[in-house]
C-alpha cells in the first residue's frame, strides 16, 4: 500500500479521519518501528515534553500552536492519549503518523490508559465503535499501544515515564530487560511505572488509592537518583490545576497537557521545554478557543466517560480497568467491576476524578 503521510497529517489537521485501511497500514508500520526501540529511549535535548492529553485533540492542535509544528520541534508525549475527551481517536491518528514519519524526533511513552482494559470503560473503545462503526480501529490501536516504550531518558540526566517508580525496579537497566510487549499487568513493575504517583507527605512507598501502582515518597526519590547517577525524574498522569507541580526540592516533576480536563475542570495545562543545557522551562495554557471547542451536547457526553459509565464490556476489565478509587467508593484492594460500578453513580463534579485518571 502506498501510504502518503504527509497528505494523512495534512488531513488530521484539517479535523478529517482517516480511512480505517490506513489506520491499519500506518499501526502496522510503526509497530515494526516501536518493536526496536528499547524500554528505556534515550534521547538529547532540546525537546518539548507533553503530559497527558486524554483525546482533547483541538488542545492538542493548540500544544503544536504554542510549541511548534514537527520536525522543527522536538516533542516526547508522556502517554494517555486517549479515553475521556472526545477526540481519541484523531489524537492518536495523528501522533501515530507522526512518530512514524519523524520517527527520531517524536516520542511516545505508554500511559496507564493504553490498555485494552481501561480503554473499554474509559472512552476509546466506544468513540471507535461510533466513528468507524465496528471494533477494527480500536483493535489497530489497542494492538499498537503493547508495542510503546515504557520509559524515555534525555541527556543522561532526566527520567521520563508515566506514572512513576516501582518497589521492585531500582536501576535502569533493570527496566531495559523487563518484556513490555503485552498488555499492561494488574501489578508488578511495570504496571507501577503507569501506574504509581509521588507522595510529598511520605519517604517511602505505599498502597496506592488509585488500586494499582503504589505511592512514593522523597527517599525513594532520591534513592532512585542517586542510583541511576541522575537529576530529575519527570511523569505525567495527575492532573494539575496549574499545569504543572514540582516537587522533592526541584527532584520531581508531574507535567499535565489536558486543559479544563473532561471540559468541565476549569484547570491550567503546560508543556515542558528543556533546553540544551538542561534548563526546564513550563509552558502553561488555558483550553482552545471556544470557537474551536466541541458543542454541549458533545460535552454532555463525554460526561458519560468521566466518571467511567460502563460501555457494556466488563468481561475484559480488570483492576486496572477499574481503577477503583476515589477514597469515597474505593476500598482500595483493586476489585474489579464492583467498584467500578460503585464509581459510576458518584457525582461528576466529585474531585475524585483526580484520583483514578
Ligand atoms: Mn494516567
């Protein structure tokens, strides 16, 4: 098949889909890319980092407003790029197209929602079902995300990955060995490297409220830091009102790209620049234009995903899918479709939305 992946960016841009035999050609293609590619890539700077984007693809059109179209700018996504908004499945079009057409100046890490499992309550699945009117699309994708590095490193001196760090991960190399290709585990490390979130009121791990990955604290940081003989350790994966949050004095940064999340949050977003020096500079914005904002009525249902109304299929979900917990409905022990029922019938506006992303 002659694929022409300029003319397919050109047409994502223009808010146009993709045929699904193209989706299916370009997904195959870089699966072949992403299949050499280590668990941990390791990448110079100047390179802009974005957070998670959660299918909010005209803020995503406007990330590349702010910091620059590719290849000019270098860019590493941090994973999450579906499920919730409404735009999943143009976002992911258009990252896939361009990883495999500037495939050293593109990077993408994979976030806890590139699973199988989480993208049947979440979003994805269901948008691929009314937009191309059969499971196919979400299969190409779904098949793709098991080929995604885990991790990136920039300059010897910043590690990148979703979530964060796991107990029983405690040198790099050890992640280099790990096998990703699969579906992301309901434990183990590398369902922590999705998973698990830093702790600014502890030093050590602990159970994660979220019911898979753990929490960790400023010893563990350091620790990890001082191992790997580096600097910063830079994730994504909780939402941020400000864009951004620094934390263990200037040794952890969360980066989140999802503006006014869910279209109804109200929060700031960055994007991360780091130059060549090393310097970290966040670029904060507000969401897209209201001009350039899906209607109400498109909102209203993606309301239905943000607290994660079930789409039918619970056979393939398991803890991760459930992601059991605001503090409210979970009990934390990663229960499957109970809780997650339980979550369904809270009220939208609840903050616990910070709690499973
Ligand atoms: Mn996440």
């Amino acid at each position: 098949m002659v694929l022409d992946l300029d003319r397919c960016i050109e047409s994502l841009f223009k808010r146009q889909l993709l045929a699904e035999s193209v989706i299916k050609e370009i997904c195959e293609r870089t699966k072949e890319l992403l299949m050499n590619e280590s668990n941990v890539v390791h990448i110079n700077a100047p390179v802009t980092v974005v957070g998670d984007i959660h299918g909010q693809f005209y803020d995503l059109l406007e990330i590349f407003k702010i910091g620059g179209y590719c290849p000019d700018t270098n860019y590493l996504f941090l994973g999450d790029y579906v499920d919730r908004g409404l735009y999943s499945v143009e976002t992911m079009s258009i990252l896939t197209c361009l990883k495999l057409r500037y495939p050293d100046r593109v990077q993408l890490v994979r976030g806890n929602h590139e699973s199988r499992a989480v993208t049947q309550t979440y979003g994805f699945y269901t948008e691929c079902m009314k937009k191309y009117g059969s499971p196919q699309v979400w299969h190409y994708f779904t098949d793709l995300f098991d080929y995604l590095t885990l991790s990136v490193v920039i300059d010897n001196m910043i590690f990148c990955v979703h979530g964060g760090l796991s107990p029983s991960i405690h040198t790099i190399d050890q992640i280099k060995v790990m096998d990703r290709f699969k579906e992301i585990p309901h434990e183990g490390p590398m369902a922590d490297l999705v998973w698990s979130d830093p702790d600014p009121g502890r030093e050590e791990f602990a159970v994660s409220p979220r019911g898979a990955g753990y929490t960790f604290g400023s010893l563990v940081v350091e620790k990890f830091l001082h191992e790997n003989g580096m600097d910063h350790i830079l994730r994504a994966h909780q939402l941020c009102m400000e864009g951004f949050q620094v934390l263990f004095d200037d040794q952890l940064s969360t980066v989140w790209s999802a503006p006014n999340y869910c279209y109804r949050c109200g929060n700031l977003a960055s994007i991360l620049e780091v130059g060549v020096d090393g310097e970290r500079h966040f670029n904060v914005f507000e969401a897209a234009p209201e001009n350039e904002r899906p209607s109400a009525a498109e909102v209203q249902r993606a309301a239905m995903f943000a607290n994660g109304i079930p789409t039918g299929l619970f056979s393939g979900v398991g803890s991760n899918g459930a992601m059991t917990s605001s503090p409210a409905a979970g009990n934390g022990n990663g229960n499957g479709a109970s809780s997650f029922l339980t979550t369904a019938g809270m009220d939208p506006t609840q903050d616990a939305i910070h709690y499973f992303l």
